[in-house]
C-alpha cells in the first residue's frame, strides 16, 4: 500500500536528491471523488502502522545548589537577600546573582530591580550576569531605554557584554515590535568583533524579521549565516518557510525547503505543517497529498495540527463529509482533536446551513470540557444569523452572558445584521443600544450595517440621525457609508437629495467607486433621467474608474425602460466590445422587445443563449440567423 502511495513522489522525497520548486505546475483538485480517494488510501496506510510512542516530556531536574537556600517566592527572596547583607564578609556577587537569577524565573521583574538597587546602597559590586539580569528585567517590563542605558554602563565600568546580553537586548525590541532597532543591536555586535553572534542570536532576528513580514531580510540573514561559522539549523529554515507561506510565497517556501534537505536538514512536522497549510490556503489539494504522504513515508507523523489545517481547509471548499472522515481518523488514531480542530468542522456546518450538525459539534466541544471562548460563540451565531434562525442565535447571546462571556463588537454586529435581514429592525436597534450599554462600542462596521438595514426599509429620518451620530463620535465615515446614504435616498425615491450627496463626496475628501456609481446611476435610471446616468458613466471613466458588467446593465435597463432602444443598442454593442454580458434582467427586456419588433434582432448573437433560447419563439431565432448583418 505505500508504494501504491507514494511511487510518484520517491525521487522527490529522497534524502540525496535536490529538486527545484520554480514552476511547480501543480493541479487543484476540484473533484471531492479524487480527495475521497486519497482519504481512504491514506486512511489504509494509517491504520497499518503501529502507533506512534509517546515520547516523555520529563526534563531532568537541576540539582539544587547546597549553598544556595530554596526560593519558592518573593517573601523567600528577600529574607535571603537581608541575611546575606548581614554576613561578613559580605558573600560574592555570584551568589547574589543567583538570588537576582531565580526572583527573574519566578517572573517579578521589578523585585529584580529594587534588589539591584539594594546591592548599590550596600556597595556590592556588579559583573557581567548581574547588569545582564537586570537588562532582561526592563527587556520583559517594556522600559527598552533602561535597557540600553544599563548597556551603557557596561562599557563605564570597563565590562565587555556578551552574547546573553546582546540576545537579551535584541529580544527585548522585538518583543515591542521594533526590529530596526533590533537589527542595530546585531550591527553593533558584528562591528564590535569581541562578540560574535551565536545561533540564537539568528534566530531570534530571523523570527522578528519574519514577524514583521520582511521575509527578503529574513532570508539575507539566512545566507549570512551560510556564509560565516554559525550555520542555520532546522528552526531558522522553518520560521522562514512558515513566514513564506503564510504570505502566500509557496514557490519560494518549497525552493528553501528543497535547499534545506540539500544540506542534509531534515525537517520535522513543524516543517511540513507550515508547507501544507501554504498549499491548502491555494488550494492546492494535490500538493496537500503530496507533502502529507511524503511525511508519513519520512516516519514524521502528522500532529493535531497538521490534521486541523487539512480540517479547516477541506471545510473552506465545502468538503465537510470528508472533513468528518478526517476528524474520525484522529480519533481512531489517539490524536485527540483540539479546539481549532472542532471549530473548524463547526463553521463548515454553518456555511452549509446544517445548524443542527454545527450545534452538535458545540456541544461535542463542551461535554469534552474544551474551553468555549466568544470567538466560538460567534460562529455558531453567524451560522444561526445566516441561516435566518435569529431566535437560536438570541438564545446563544443570553447564553453567553450567563456563562460569564463579554460578547464582543463582532457578536454585536453580527446580530444587529442578521435581525436588520429578517426585518426585525426594532430587535437591531435594541441590540446596538445593548451593545453600548455593556461598554462594546460599535465600530464602522457596525454602524454601517444598522444603516444599510434602515436604508432598505425606509427609514431615511433615523438612518440620517445614525449618521449624524457618527460624525458627532469623530468615526471614520468612508465612502461605504455614503454609498449606504446614497442608496437610502434612491429607495425614498429622493433622486436630487442623492445626486447632491453624491456630488458632495469630493468636497470630503472622498472619490466614489464603482459601486458608488452604480448606485447614482440606478438611481438616475429609475427617475427617468438617463441624460445624466450616461453622463455619469463617461464621467467615471474620465475619472479612472472603470465600469463593470453591473453599470452597463444597469444603464441599458434605463434606457429599454425609457423607451430609447436605439441607445441601449449602442450601449450593449459597448459592453460586448468591453468583454461583458447581459445579466438575466437585461436579457428579458431585449427579449420581450425583439418579440415586439422594437429592436434590430442582430442583437440576439449579442445577448447570452443561455438566458433566453427557451423562451424566444423560433421564427425569432430564424429571423435573427438571416439577418445580413450576421454575415
């Protein structure tokens, strides 16, 4: 069986070969038959291998040192620190260290440094590890400009910094997300010559550069490395791969790993999680199985989370019966699916609509005493919201509040959406005044969906103090919302009141997209004013923004509902010419024309078969096939 599986993929895997990923030329897999397949291959070749042994995760305890007293706590730390003041002589700063070194582990940075602080008043000189430990302090209290200024008082005391000290500064300004600074740090230790960075200096550089998505110095690092003492290891190729695929660069993640096995790296499942969760994001299906086998033919076997991303992808692509297989062959297998993985297979049920399988899953989710958080009540309410159930998904709001959860903007919004859906705008507005009330502001968002819902049901006046309201909080009112007030005032049959909105938008600071123009023009369209919806539309175009297949139906429905034919044939002989068609609404117009003989039935190659054939009578269809134009 695992031949069957993997003999495309053996010269690929092997561990002398190096490939090259420039064009990989890989096939989506659109058939669920072909991924059923795989499954239940990959299931066979699962099932017949023993199980994986569970490695212990003991480490070997550190002796305890016998001049040292145990230190559980601060109160203990202190009470040491006291008695050592009293002996004389007074103990040597190394044992002073390790009393500073263990109050750092147990996390209390600030005890660090008022300890330091006593040292100084007692005249208990300082090396190398002391202003070291105290650096790391102010690193993991984010007080950075302590940090350096205690570097600075290395080289006052004549003291050289070594590597520890360097990494821990370099940690510290990418922990606060300030990687050129950072990446000054390393600068000034290469300079420096007297010490010379090690491999976690690397990494940890590596990691924030990848972090901050500058994979091109992230990769100038790498070879940095190649090029000096201190060669990359498996860790700096996977955070780069990770961080690659994560930015959809697969092409590139797949070269570094061909060149990482080139070198004789081998790389473990942390490795292959990263290049398959890349190819799952592309849909890359084929690819996904590729790499998946090849692990399993490597003896590295797939973890929790190589299992999740598989989950929540096939979930993506609609495969949630395939997805149900995969969760069962973890189960089979002892692995025991986690939170990511449930909650994955639960938002496939609700983009399917199957709310009482999601439901289910929730529930699975709670009998195995996994904590539900609010991000997991959301989608489970979305699925409700979506599916029209707004009953189930109030009860799941209460419900929330009495297991002690906050719900959220994002919950806010997503119930004052799916009640501005069904109608219930009364039910929407109670919701964004709750949501106000229990200290969760609504954003943009959330005030552009309860507009959009009271625009749809003409509710113009209260629409219009919602965003007055806006204003008066300083939010950003962007051009989707105006588009939202624009429509508003077509619905109300307010043409003018929009048109002057919309010629207002500049005037803001804000251009109109197509959308935003669409609009106008329907608006004008319906009003019967297409003088100025086709000015509009060469105005757009003026403007660099370009008509979609939307505007030009929209404009040609206009002008057949107007009675100027002649110009809605101009108009759809431009929109063919563009590379758009007629939508199902524009083609029932032409057809009911062509029917009367208001229109040249030339149009007919124009308009899409599909949509009128059926309902055209066949003396049309002859008509239209000898028409000399045809020719």
């Amino acid at each position: 069986m695992l031949k069957m599986m993997i003999r495309t993929t053996t010269a690929a895997t092997s561990s002398s070969s190096c490939y090259c990923w420039s064009s990989r030329g890989m096939n989506c897999l659109h058939s669920n038959f072909t991924f059923l397949v795989f499954v239940n291959n990959y299931f066979a070749f699962f099932h017949s291998q023993p199980s994986k042994p569970i490695k212990s995760t003991r480490t070997q305890l550190e002796q305890p040192k016998r001049d040292l007293p145990k230190i559980t706590n601060v109160e203990d730390a202190f009470n040491v620190f006291d008695r050592m003041l009293q002996m004389r002589p007074l103990p040597s700063v190394v044992r002073f260290n390790k009393i500073l070194g263990q109050v750092a582990k147990l996390k209390h940075y600030s005890a660090v440094i008022s300890l330091y602080n006593q040292m100084g008043v007692s005249r208990i000189g300082h090396d190398v590890c002391t202003l070291t430990i105290l650096i790391n302090s102010y690193c993991h209290l984010n007080q950075m400009g302590f940090s350096l200024s205690v570097l600075g008082k290395f080289y006052k005391l004549g003291l050289e910094p070594n590597v520890f000290t360097f990494n821990t500064l370099i940690n510290g300004f990418l922990v606060e997300n300030r990687v050129a600074e950072a990446a000054g740090i390393f600068n000034k230790m290469i300079a420096g010559g007297n010490c010379q960075p090690d491999a976690v200096t690397y990494g940890t550089l590596v990691k924030g550069f990848c972090m901050k998505g500058n994979n091109s110095a992230a990769i100038q690092l790498l070879r940095k490395m190649e090029e000096g003492a201190c060669k990359p290891e498996l860790v700096v190729y996977s955070t780069i791969i990770d961080s690659l695929c994560k930015d959809t660069l697969v092409d590139d993640a797949l070269n570094l790993f061909s060149e990482m096995m080139c070198k004789g790296i081998a790389p473990d499942v942390i490795t292959y999680n990263s290049l398959i969760h890349g190819v799952c994001k592309l849909g890359e299906w084929k690819e996904a199985v590729r790499l998946l086998n090849e692990m399993v033919s490597k003896n590295i076997f797939p973890n929790v989370r190589t299992f999740s991303v598989l989950v929540d992808t096939i979930c993506k692509e609609g495969m949630v019966l395939e997805a149900e297989g995969v969760v069962e062959m973890m189960i089979q297998r002892g692995i025991e699916p986690d939170m990511v993985t449930y909650c994955s297979l639960m938002d496939g049920y609700c983009s399917r609509g199957e709310m009482s399988k999601a439901r289910k899953v929730f529930k699975l989710m709670l009998s195995k005493g996994l904590t539900i958080d609010v991000f997991n009540y959301n989608t489970l309410i979305n699925g409700y919201c979506k599916s029209k159930m707004m009953d189930e998904a109030m009860k799941l709001l209460r419900e929330m509040s009495r297991k002690g959860l906050v719900p959220n903007t994002v919950t806010y919004s997503t119930l004052v959406d799916g009640c501005c859906k069904v109608g219930k705008l009364g039910d929407a507005q109670q919701l964004f005044s709750e949501m106000q009330a229990c200290g969760q502001l609504p954003d943009v968002q959330t005030y552009a969906i309860l507009l959009d819902g009271l625009c749809k049901n003409r509710q113009l006046s209260t629409a219009t103090q919602l965003f007055k309201e806006m204003e008066g909080k300083k939010l950003d009112v962007n051009i989707v919302i105006y588009t939202i007030l624009i429509k508003g005032l077509c619905i109300a049959e307010k043409i003018e009141s929009a048109k002057e909105l919309f010629c207002s938008l500049s005037s803001r600071g804000l251009q109109p997209n197509v959308r935003t123009y669409n609009i106008m023009i329907n608006g004008l369209c319906i009003g019967g004013r297409t003088s100025e919806a086709e000015k509009l539309l060469i105005e757009m175009e003026e403007k660099g923004c370009s008509p979609n297949g939307w505007t030009y139906n929209i404009i040609i429905r206009g002008f057949v509902n107007n009675n100027e034919t002649v110009r809605a044939m101009e108009l759809i002989q431009q929109m063919v010419e563009k590379g758009f068609s007629a939508d199902a609404s524009t083609t029932k117009l032409i057809i009911d024309l062509l029917c009367k003989d208001k229109v040249d039935p030339a149009l007919l190659p124009l308009m899409q078969k599909e949509n009128y054939e059926l309902n055209l009578p066949r003396s049309k269809l002859n008509r239209s096939s000898d028409h000399p134009n045809k020719h």
